[in-house]
C-alpha cells in the first residue's frame, strides 16, 4: 500500500513527458516551428521539414554544433568548420558578438522529398535586437530530413602587401603650463547643410546630412530639442549610432534622431545642435559602395542592396551602412542604416541591404550611402 | 583706467580726513616698499588688509609703520588700520607696475583663405605681478607669412586691451600674428587653409572590373591645392545602379577604382561643391 502514491506519481510523471513531447511534435506540423523544445537536450527525431529545421536551429542557438551539423545534408558542400563560421562569424564581426535568441520558420513549398523553409532569425548583438531572414532548402534522406547548405562564401584573398600611403591625423594636446592663449586649437566646424522632421509609426524623427568643412577630421554628434509653443523642451535627442560620427574633411553623413511616442503635433521649434570635437583619425580605410540599386525584396519590401568593397588592407571588423533617401527635390525624406554582421575582409567585399519604409517608397528617387567602420584596437 | 583712479583718489582723501593718528602713502607701485607713518605714543596693534593679504602686527605709535615689497604685489585698494584706545584707518591703493608681459589671444586657429573678418585677436598687457595693466599705451600687430611682412597696425590700448580684425590671406600655409608693446612682444600662428573646391574636374579611363577615375588636381578658388585627407566623392551611375566611393585626396589628386559595366556616368564631390560629369564605357 504504501507503495501506491509513488508509483502513481511516477506513472503520470512520465505519461504528462510524454504528452508534452508528442504535442510539440504535432504542433509544428501545422503551423510552423515554436521556440525551444520541452526538454532541453532531447530533440525530436527530423520526421517533418520543420522538425529538422527547428531541431537544427535548436542546436544552432545552444551552440551544440556537432549535433546541429548532423542535421545538415552530406551532399551540403559545407564543412563543419565553415558551417560554424557561419554562424559564429569570424574576425571580430558583429556576428561573433551576436547570439540567436530566437527564431520563426514558414514552409514556402514542400514536396515528399524536397522543402523549402524561410527562417526568421533574431539575433541579439551589441548595437540592439537584428533580424535576419534566410531561405533554406531540406531534402528527405531515408526517414529523416536535412537541411541541404549552400556552400559559405568565404573572401579569399591572395597574399600580397598592401601600401597604405594615405593620411593619418594625430592630435598634440598642450601643455598645462603654457602660455595663457598660446595653445588654442579650435574644434573642427561641422555644418548641418539639411534637416527634415517627420512623423512615423514610431514617433517623431529629425534627420538630414552634416558636413564637416573643415580640414582636419571631426567626431561629430547631432542634437535636436523639440520645442513646443510656448518655447518650453519636449524632448531632446542625439543621433546615437545613426551618423558616421568620424567624418574626414569635406566628407557628408547622414543623421537621424529618433523621438520615440513622440508626434510633431505639438512642436512649434526644434533645436538643432552639431557638436564637434578633435580626434586623431586616418583616411584609411577606403570602402566602396557598388552597385547600388533599390529593388524589392522576396517579402516584397523595398531594399537598397549594394556591395561594400575594402580597398584597403585591414579587416573592417563591423562595417554599417548610413543612407540618406532624397525626393526628386533633393530633399532628405529618410534615413536609414544596416549593420553588415560579417567582417569585412582587405580587399574583398560583402553584401548589404538597408529597407525603405512603405511609405517612403515612391517619394525616393535618390540615395547616398556613407560606410561608418569599427576596427578593433582603432580608434 | 580713469575709474580705477578716481576710485584710489576718493579712498586716499578719505584715508588722509579721518585718520588722523595715521598716514598712508597715496599711491604705491605693486612691488614697490612703503611706509605708514602714525602719530602719539603707546603701543597700538596694526591690521593690513587687501588683495591676497591681510596682517596683524604690534607696533608702537609715533614711528613709522614699512610694507615690503612683498605684500604690495596685487593692485588693488588697501586699508590700513591702527588700534589703541580707539582704531585709525586709512586706505591707499596700489596700482599695477610697467607691463611685463602680453596675454595675445587670435581667433580662430585655423581659416580658410580669403574670408573677410576672419582673424581676430585682442592684447592685454600684464605686469610682472600678473596685475592687468589699465595704463594707455600702443600695440603694434604685424602680421607676416613666411618672411614677407603682410600688414602692420598699430592700435591704441582701451581700458587695458587693443584688438584687431582682419580677412584671411589668399595663401594658405602659416599666418604669423604677433603684438608688441613697447619692448614687450607675443606671438601666435594662424593656419590659413584652402577653402572650398573650385572647377572640381574628374577624369578617368575604362580599367578591368570598371572604371578608374580621378581627379585634376583640387584647388580652391584662390588657387592653394586642397590639403591630403580631403573627401572626395565619386559616383558612377549605371543602368542598374550605382557605386560610389569616399576617397581622400593625396597629393592633390584623389583616384578611385570602381565597380562599374556598361555606359557609365561618373561625377565628383566634395562637400557640397560638385565636378564635372564624365561618361565612360566600362569594360565587362
């Protein structure tokens, strides 16, 4: 007798596991792929595109990349050391950095054999939640089915040396007991030439383009104070890491300044503010935007995509791009930025793409990019 | 000035109408000795209060009171103060001394060429004691790049301070600022640079993968070329899109390697200033 309320306990135990684990198998047979899995290091056998999709993204998010390379094809034309680099990035990337929090996946066709799933990942990294959308192709081998993966495209560069011949600015402070006067260096003059605020879902946005017109290299940081009628602040913003801060002589940048849940209905007056300090800079490295277009995407959105080329011979580690969108006035109507989550190899290049609102589509009718660059051990 | 002596005026007569077991020296010198003579006898304590002092002392009346050099370095008013049965006071001033030196302060450090009321700069003559000058005299500005003299302009001294404006050379390179006062001289460098881009022209050639463009050299209006490291944007435009790349000047010319097929429309910029439109066959 006294047996009986253990075993019970022991017996529902196990019938609600396995429950559990039979419903998560069910569920994603309709309607796509839940995060997490009920019990962490089991993982459902592949008997469906999207429980090998999920399986494998599981391992993916877990680090667990043994297991998660299992779940890929043999024909893949990937070796398990690019398949990690793949998603681990390499050479101090953004995608080093980043870790996959989470991910949503949609089947977009299936046959018996063959599938084709597109994966919503979102990646957490240290400039805010990214978002990533990728297509895979699965094949059915025997009972299960694997993920076939592309062959990762990794910069091959021959060796070779690079001169770098270009400028480099460095900065003397003086001395505290100099001559009262005598060591005055004055901070660069930046310029804001555009400025445009608008309302968006999100609240309000200040944005234009600043230009340092000076001849030696600026840090730069614009400021906006919303002001309403009565000449009282609402709000006061700076644009954050949507600017390309280090601007060489004569260079132009984007700016935007956010002001979430706020609407430009009550605002009278904004206060605009570039602010400009000294820094040691270099002209190097040089990148390149080719091949520019705006184009729609397979969501339908529209996109300015483009390729980043490293003229020079040190790796970008996070290159991010700034867009500045202008009418047929030449007037800014949006600015948007993208971060590039691999690293930017010398001499080689990488893709980018920066979305365009709905709602800003058909005034664009031009665009200027600006690649902001983060090196490590550079300032 | 005229105010800091009226000022010292009206405190020595005060001192001199109700003072009267004590007399102060009218005007001293900073750094220069002095004596307060006092009258009657006994012994009486004496207080000295100003600018950065203040003492007390036991003195007999009747002999004179010495003030060192020492304690009569700030300019500025004094009082003086005897105590026996009942307290005398007198106040005297100290004034500053010859200048000794020149606080020369030229705005801005850097300048485009050619730019009108540009360079500024103001002068204030300090004595040996770091006491401001009020005494009128004449500064002399020169102004001189290299070794040729430009300009010079004497201006007289208003409440303690002589300035001057003036436009930026057409040259750019070092623009030597200096200000004399009588043997008293203090110099500063303005660094004159090229302003704006003007005719910004790009050339350029068919290369493998694109276009190789660049530029003629980048002079400003006044002729000085743009100084290294000056951004230069390069467009080319496409029938199926565009490429553009930020490259620095060197050496007067900035060249850029782009990515391009087809016909091709490559343009320049720099800052707000734009080039020349060139059309080129890209190779495939």
């Amino acid at each position: 007798m006294k047996f009986v309320i253990p075993i019970t306990l022991v017996a529902v135990t196990v019938v609600l596991m396995a429950l559990a684990l039979a419903g998560v198998g069910r569920s994603v047979e309709n309607v796509g792929i839940e995060k997490g899995s009920a019990v962490a290091g089991f993982t459902p056998r592949a008997a469906t595109p999207e429980q090998a999709m999920s399986n494998l993204l599981l391992d993916v998010q877990r680090r667990n990349w043994d297991r998660a390379y299992d779940a890929v094809s043999k024909t893949s034309e990937v070796t398990e050391t690019s398949f990690i680099q793949d998603w681990s990035g390499s050479n101090g990337s953004l995608r080093a950095f980043s870790a996959l929090e989470g991910f949503d996946a949609r089947p977009l066709h299936a046959t018996t054999d063959e599938a084709q799933m597109r994966v919503r990942l979102h990646w957490t990294t240290p400039v805010g939640p990214l978002e990533d959308v990728r297509d895979f192709r699965l094949i059915r081998e025997g009972d299960v089915w694997r993920a076939v993966w592309p062959k990762v495209q990794i910069a091959s560069v021959p060796a070779q040396i690079v001169p770098v011949t270009y400028l480099r600015w460095d900065l003397v402070s003086g001395g505290t007991e100099e001559e009262w006067g005598s060591r005055n260096v004055d901070a660069p003059h930046v310029r804001i030439i555009s400025m445009n605020a608008i309302d968006s879902a999100e609240g309000a946005i200040v944005m234009g383009e600043v230009v340092n017109e000076d001849t030696v290299p600026a840090f730069v940081n614009v400021n906006a104070v919303l002001v309403d009628g009565a000449g009282n602040p609402i709000d006061d913003e700076n644009s954050f890491d949507k600017i390309a801060h280090v601007l060489l002589p004569k260079q132009v940048s984007a700016y935007r300044i956010d002001f979430p849940k706020l609407t430009l209905k009550n605002v009278k007056n904004v206060r605009m503010d570039a602010k400009a300090t000294l820094i040691p800079a270099s002209a190097d490295p040089v990148i390149g935007v080719m091949n520019q277009k705006l184009d729609t995407d397979a969501q339908g959105k529209t996109v300015l995509h483009g390729d980043l080329l490293n003229q020079s011979g040190q790796t970008v580690n996070i290159p991010h791009v700034i867009v500045s969108f202008y009418d047929n006035n030449g007037k800014v109507v949006w600015v948007g930025d993208g971060y590039v989550d691999k690293a930017l190899l010398a001499q080689s290049s990488e893709p980018f793409a920066v979305e365009l609102p709905k709602s800003m589509t058909g005034k664009v009718q031009n665009f200027h990019v600006v690649v902001n660059q983060y090196s490590l051990g550079r300032s | 000035m005229r105010q800091f002596f009226s000022i010292c005026a009206v405190i020595t007569l005060a001192g001199v109408s109700f003072a009267q077991d004590i007399r102060v020296p009218a005007d001293v010198t900073a750094g220069n000795d002095a004596v307060i003579s006092t009258s009657g006898s006994g012994k009486a304590t004496f207080y000295l209060s100003g600018p950065g002092v203040a003492r007390k002392a036991d003195v007999n009346l009747g002999e004179s009171i010495p003030l060192s050099s020492k304690e009569l370095t700030n300019a500025g008013s004094y009082l003086a103060i005897v105590c026996s049965d009942a307290c005398h006071s007198g106040a005297f001033c100290v004034i500053p001394d010859k200048p000794a030196s020149l606080s020369f302060l030229v705005h801005p450090s850097r300048v485009p060429v050619a730019l009108n009321d540009a360079v500024s700069g103001i002068a204030f003559p300090f004595d040996q004691f770091h006491n401001f000058v009020l005494a009128p005299g004449t500064v002399n500005f020169q102004f001189t790049a290299g070794k040729a003299s430009l300009l010079a302009q004497p201006v007289k001294m208003q409440n303690g301070a002589a300035w001057f404006r003036t436009t930026s050379g057409r040259s750019a390179g070092a623009l030597q600022v200096s200000a004399t006062l009588g043997d008293i001289m203090a110099h500063r460098v303005v660094q004159q640079v090229a302003s704006d881009a003007c005719n910004l022209k790009v050339e350029g050639h068919p290369s493998p993968g694109g276009v190789f463009v660049q530029t003629e050299p980048v002079h400003d209006c006044a002729g000085n070329l743009l100084p290294d490291g000056t951004v230069v944007t390069f467009s080319a435009t496409q029938a199926h899109g565009k490429s553009t790349v930020d490259a620095p000047i060197k050496q007067g010319i900035a060249r850029a390697q782009i990515s391009a097929s087809g016909p091709t429309t490559v343009s320049a910029a720099s800052g707000v200033v734009m080039g020349n439109e060139l059309r080129l066959e890209a190779q495939r």
